[in-house]
C-alpha cells in the first residue's frame, strides 16, 4: 500500500480543485480520469483511500468499487451529483464509507478523507444485492441530500431508527426507503399508525391475539409484529402510544419474543422497527408520557425530515412531479405548470408540508381547464401574488426589447400600462367612464385623456 490518496473523475477540474486541497492538507494525491487507469495502476500500487466519481463515460465507478473491496483495499469515498436514494445507497453497499454529493465543500471533502483515514480499521459495509428500484421519494435540497446520505447509511443495517418530522414531511416513506434499501425489502413492510387505534385495541394489533381472548375474537389472529416477519414495522406517531403499551413493546424490543394477547405460545421474531414521530420525544419523556428507556432504544439512529419551507428550492421538483403522477395515475391528459403558475406554487405556505402540496398539484391536475396550469387556476391569489406575475412578464418583455435594441421602452410600457388598466376598469364597469376613472382611482379628465383615440362604447 502507498500512502496515496487517489482520486479518479473524468473531470479534470474537480480533480484539480480536489488534489490541491489535499496537498494543501499535507496528503499525496495521484489523479486518474477512468476506471482502467486505476486498474492498471493497482497491479503495481494501492492507494491508502481512493476517491472516485460514480458516473464516468465508459465503466462506471461503483463496479470498481465492488472490485477494491473484493481485494480488501479501501476505504473508498464516492462523490457524486446524484443523490438519489438508490445510488447513495448503492454506494455504500458497494463499500463506500462515505459520499460527498457534488458540488462539495473542499473543507468538507478533506475532512472526509481524513476521518476515513483514520478509521481505517472499521469495516466496511457488505456488498448487498443488486440496485432496488428508485423511491418517489424525491428532493435536491442540500437537507434533503443529507437525508438521503443517512438512509443510505443505515438501510443495510438492522439498528432502530427514530424518524422525525413535522406532519407531511414524508417520514412514513423513509420508513419504505430504508426497507426497500435494506436486506429485507423482499420480506413485509406493514405500517401502523399508533395514534389511529383506540388504546385498548392496540395491544392486539400489535402482537395479535387468540380465538377467545377477548369477546368478539372468535378466531386466532396475527399481529402485525407477525405480518412483519423477517421485514420492517413502521411505528407511526410513537409518541402518543400509551404508557402501558410502551412497556410491552420495550419487553418485545429487549427479548425478540412476544405471546400473542391471550396466548401461551412465545413467538420470537425478527423485525427491524423504524418509528416516527411528529412530537418531541425527548419532550414526552420529561412530561412522564414516553418512557425513556424505550425512547432510547427506537432512537438508535435518528432521520430529521426538515419543513418543507426549510427546503423551498425542491417545491418546484415536487409539484412537477405530483402534477404528472396525478394526470397518469387518473389517466388524464398531462398537464404543466405556466412559469407564472409554478412561481406562485412555490411561493406559498404549505403549513401541512409535502403533503399539503401534493393535494395542491392533485387538485390542480383535475381542475385546471386547459393543458396549462394558469395562476387563475390557483385560486385565491393575493394581491402581491398577482402582481409578482405580471410585473415578471413585463420584466421578461423588457429584457426582450431592450436585447433588440428596441428604443422608447418606458413610453410604450407606459401607454400599454394605462390602456390595460383603463380597459379593464372600463369593462368591469360596463363603459361607465366616471366608475371607472373613481375604481382606478384617476379623475375622469385623466381618465379621457389617457384613452385619447381608444374605442369606448360610451362616456
Ligand atoms: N420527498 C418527497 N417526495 C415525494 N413525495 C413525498 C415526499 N415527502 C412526502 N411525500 C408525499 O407526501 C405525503 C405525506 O408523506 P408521509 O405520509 O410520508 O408523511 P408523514 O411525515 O409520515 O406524515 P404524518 O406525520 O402526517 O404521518 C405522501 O403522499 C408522500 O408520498
């Protein structure tokens, strides 16, 4: 092994950039721009950490990284502008300890390479199956990449993970990115909110009952800590489950065995639980309403889901995508948002988060009249709103007009101004130039002056 730090990207900038910070930082670096290059280099040399692009022209980096880790040599850090879950997590399955999504911090990509180096000793994450099916779980914010990187991180592993979030954020379907990434994604993912189920009913929904054990229970059934056997139980809203119930799941989390609620025979299982809430647990714990010992225990791992207005710059990403989702799932002929409609999308509050949002875009996908989604299909615009959208088009017109070299400007914008409002106000008051001239707030003198020649029904 040579101390080298290898870097391999067909971009030769980022090879640059990259290379000088880490000599910067005192490290040897050596550069390749494709896979074969560091085939050949590795019959003579290995490196002490290989940094490597994913998506190449030619062979891409991850089959590589399959190769190093056959061979023990590693650790291997990925950088990459996808951040998509299944590439994050295809990384790491293919042995990568960690991921810079691109465009990185160099500060950032340094301390990586560091701490990699200095945990040379920690083994590395076993090769996994082939690459699962991407998740609707969509996002570029820089938030939500690091969401991305963690699931990626953890879904391998068995370890409890705690996700948390504001409602609508999307954390039942992290609790799906991490089953579908994980070993068990050909085994049961079941989901069950725990503040939807009456307190008494709980138990038995959890771990399943007897025929007899209670009135009505004619029949043996499972629960669903059986439906998930061998795969993932999503615990929805935890922090509301009762005191008691958290003192039986601690038991079943402690030991891997349950009885069903009436029975004599102990199951054992094997389930991974990933459980989200909205509250603060730490919070509940305090007040004596969450156990701490369980909350310990779920919160091996902790996912936050940040606001959606914590990650604005995705909105226009997710309402594309609902629009379409929308239009195929209800077979309806696709549709897109006009640049006016999108900007007014993503500039409003969305207090329910994602899925306040996506019930926006459902119903704009079946509302809206025409192919193209019109700000007047939103509805109840504010003022502000209104006027952003025009004054966008008369800045886009500018720019137009003043790029043709088109003299005038402003006497033209001017003379279109008043003849659009005039016609308007005339319009909604039926010709009547007074009520017009007093809506506009103008006298009625200005108002004849500025219509000069234009046609008027009456004065
Ligand atoms: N990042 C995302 N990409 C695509 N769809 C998303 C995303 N986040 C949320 N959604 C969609 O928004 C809706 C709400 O998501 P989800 O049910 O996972 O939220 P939650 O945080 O579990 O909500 P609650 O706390 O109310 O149970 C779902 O229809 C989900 O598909």
């Amino acid at each position: 092994m040579t101390d080298e730090i290898w870097i391999l990207d067909d971009d030769r900038g980022v090879r640059f950039v990259l290379a000088e910070a880490l000599r910067d930082a005192g490290l040897a670096v050596r550069e390749f721009d494709a896979v074969g290059a560091v085939r050949a280099a590795l019959r003579e040399a290995r490196p002490a950490l290989l940094l490597t692009d994913v998506r190449m022209p030619g062979e891409d980096g991850l089959g590589l990284l399959g190769e190093l880790q056959a061979q023990g040599i590693g650790p291997v850090i990925v950088m990459s502008a996808y951040t998509d879950v299944a590439t994050t997590a295809a990384a790491y399955r293919a042995g990568a300890v960690d991921y810079l999504a691109k465009p990185f911090d160099l500060d950032q990509a340094v301390a990586a390479v560091q701490r990699a180096l200095a945990s040379v000793a920690t083994p590395t994450v076993p090769a996994g199956p082939a690459l699962a099916p991407n998740h609707a779980l969509l996002g570029e914010s820089a938030p939500m990449r690091e969401v991305f990187r963690l699931i990626g991180r953890v879904a391998a592993s068995d370890l409890n993970v705690l996700v948390t979030g504001e409602t609508g954020t999307g954390k039942e379907l992290v609790a799906r990115a991490l089953h579908e990434e994980s070993a068990r994604r050909d085994k049961p993912f079941v989901a069950l909110n725990t503040a939807a189920i009456p307190s008494e009913l709980l138990e038995s929904e959890l771990f399943g009952h007897e025929a007899g054990a209670f009135t009505g229970a004619t029949r043996r059934v499972a629960g669903r800590f059986e439906q998930a056997e061998g795969g993932t139980l999503f615990l929805d809203e935890i922090g509301d489950m009762p005191l008691i119930l958290q003192t039986r799941l601690l038991r079943v989390l402690a030991g891997g065995e349950f009885y069903r609620v009436g029975g004599r025979e102990l199951i054992r299982c094997n389930v991974r639980i990933v459980a989200a809430t909205h509250q603060d647990l730490a919070a509940r714990v305090v007040a004596g309403a969450f156990r701490a010992d369980l909350m310990h225990r779920l919160d091996v791992v902790r996912i936050h889901l940040p606001a959606l207005r914590e990650r604005r710059s995705d909105i226009p990403l997710l309402a594309r995508h609902f629009l379409a989702a929308t239009a195929q799932e209800l077979k309806l002929p696709p549709k897109r948002y006009s640049k006016a409609a999108l900007k007014l999308v993503a500039q409003r509050d969305y207090p329910g988060n994602v899925r306040e949002l996506e019930n926006l875009c459902r119903r704009l996908a079946v509302i809206a009249p025409g192919s193209e989604i019109l700000p007047a299909d939103l509805g109840s615009n504010t003022d502000a709103a209104r006027g952003g959208e025009w004054t966008d088009a008369l800045r886009e017109w500018a720019a137009q007009a003043l790029a043709d070299g088109e003299a005038d400007i402003h006497a033209r914008a001017r003379a279109a101004l008043d003849q659009t409002l005039l016609q308007a106000a005339l319009q909604v008051h039926q010709g009547h130039r007074q009520n017009a001239a007093l809506a506009l707030g103008v006298g009625r003198n200005t108002l004849t002056r500025k219509l000069g020649a234009s046609r008027t029904r009456r004065g």
